[in-house]
C-alpha cells in the first residue's frame, strides 16, 4: 500500500472520538486533485486494507469476468424498464430521471456545463445516467433491486 492514515483519532493528535478535517486526513492542499492509485488484481485482503486505511483508490478491474459488462445496453432497457436512470448534472432542469425504457439514456449526449470543481474546470462534459440501484428508492423499487440482486454474481 502506497499510503497509510492513523486509526484513531489520539494517533492524529485529535481528542477522543474526534474526526479530522478531510482535507488535513488526506493531505488536500486545494491547490489540485489528490492522485488516485489505479489498482488491478486486487486480493479482497488488500482491498480491506486500503478501504480501512481510508485512502481513495480505484479498482479499474472491479467487473473483470462479469457478463454484465458485455451486454447491450437494450438487455436492460427490457429486463428492468420501471428502473429509473438518474440525469447527472440537472443544474435544476426539472426533469431528474428517465426510465431505463426509454432510449434517451443509451442513446443522447447530454452536454453540461462542469461543476466548478470538476477536472474539466468549467468546460462541457458529457453528463452521464447513472442507475443507483444499491439505493433502492424512486430509481429502483424494491421489486427491482430484488430481481437485480438475484442476477448479480460478484466478480472471482
């Protein structure tokens, strides 16, 4: 592991029970992005490790083998169609999700313009749907969830 963090709150020289400031925790300076490590193969021991060390990294092959990763996106427009994608970046557009029935999250760009602190500094960035079905709630009833979980094999 590349960084490591104290566990509790006497190590960072804070009282009991004390949780640091985010930016003190990770050694933000505001001045840029924190660099994320971009991990493959990861042993679910080492995943623990840096999940409790509380340093944010991404798994780049967190889906390898899985036939989720294959299918089109039709196979879901008709498994699921009372699913609901969320519209990112509705900057109070009204409208904040579409069903998976319909084409306009498989098939539309939706140019936004970035949030201030997004990578692009300001420029237009293709907002992306994203379907939050571990939530459950308006974008995946509990019906729908169940019938997800029961398809969704976790990755070897």
């Amino acid at each position: 592991m590349s960084a490591t963090r104290p566990h509790s709150s006497a190590a960072a020289g804070l009282p009991p029970l004390a949780e640091p400031h985010a930016s003190s925790y990770y050694g933000l300076t505001g001045e840029k992005p924190i660099a994320l490590e971009r991990l493959f193969a990861v042993s679910a021991s080492e995943f623990d490790a840096r999940l409790r060390a509380g340093v944010p990294f991404i798994v780049a092959d967190a889906g390898g083998g899985s036939e989720w990763l294959s299918r089109p996106c039709e196979y879901y427009s008709e498994r699921w169609p009372e699913g609901r994608m969320r519209m990112e970046y509705t900057r109070g557009e009204g409208v904040k999700y579409v069903p998976l029935a319909h084409d306009a999250w498989r098939s539309r760009d939706r140019w936004r313009l970035a949030h201030g602190e997004h990578m692009a500094e300001g420029g237009k960035v293709n907002a992306p749907y994203v379907w939050h079905i571990k939530d459950g709630g308006v974008e995946a009833p509990p019906h729908i969830r169940a019938s997800v979980q029961r398809e969704w094999r976790a990755p070897d």
